[in-house]
C-alpha cells in the first residue's frame, strides 16, 4: 500500500498572516472601541485640533483638553527633561519627542487610532475635589472608554 502525499500549497505569507490576526483581533476587540472617538483622536493628529472632553473609564471620570499624539510627545519631553538639565537634557527631549512623529499608515483613510491625548486633565470622584489641582498630561487606550461627551468639567 503506497502512502501518498498532498501537497497543501504555499503556507501563507508573514503578512497574510499578521494582517489576518489583525483583523480578528480589530472584529472582536473593535466592537468595544468608539469609532467616532477614533475619529475625533485623529483630527487632533492631523488638523491639530483642541477641544474640551471629558471620557468616563472603568476606573473614573477624565477631563481635559484633547490634543495631538505631537503635542503630547512634546510636552511629555519638555516635563521629563527638565530635570535633568546641562548635556542629557536636550538629546533625551528629542529622543522622546519623535515619538510623537506621525507613525506609518497614521494618515492613510481608516487608519485605526488607539490612544487619545489630555492636557490639563483632572480626575473626578463622587465628593472629591478634582485631582491633580492644576491638571497633567494623560494618554489613555480609547477601547478602555466607556463614554465621553463633549466640554471639560468646571470647578463651580
């Protein structure tokens, strides 16, 4: 009795195969990110866009101003820097200012934005002053929003 053997093909490539994984993972996960909070993240990145928003987490309520990816990574490296100041202080800035440089497919159509930037964010809590005073830089995932709405919190 003779075994034969068949030939299944080519297996697919890396890409194929990374693109596949991809899109399993967006149809699953996707389903619990906010579309239309991706789309408002990346007129931020690319228009520059600022506004008053406030995003409610499993974890609380966030509110700030929305900013570009760029000018998180700078403000980001101008606050880390600063202590360091003489010789280390300007190569360490840059090096984690370009992480804010526009990643590849960033601005191609449907591109998928997973993080969204705060300036002056304050944490708010049932019968708590918002914290900290004078707001920080925050960078959260947007599939970890549960609901966000237009204008920032005022202390009354």
């Amino acid at each position: 009795m003779e075994s034969e053997v068949q030939s299944v093909g080519e297996p697919p490539a890396t890409e194929d195969v990374s693109k596949a994984l991809v899109d399993i993972e967006q149809s699953w996960r996707g389903k619990g990110t906010d579309w239309f909070l991706q789309k408002l993240a990346s007129w931020a990145n690319q228009n520059g866009m600022e506004f008053g928003l406030t995003l409610h987490t499993p974890t609380g309520i966030v509110s700030g101003t929305l900013i570009s990816h760029v000018t998180y990574f700078k403000a980001f490296a101008e606050e880390f820097a600063g202590p360091w100041l003489g010789e280390d202080e300007g190569p360490l800035r840059d090096a984690i200012s370009t992480y804010g440089d526009p990643l590849p497919g960033d601005d191609e159509p449907g591109a998928s934005i997973n993080f969204i930037h705060l300036k002056d964010a304050q944490f708010y809590a049932p019968g708590q002053n918002p914290m900290p005073e004078n707001g920080i830089l925050w960078r959260g995932k947007i599939s970890a929003v549960c609901s966000f709405h237009l204008g920032r919190f005022a202390q009354a």
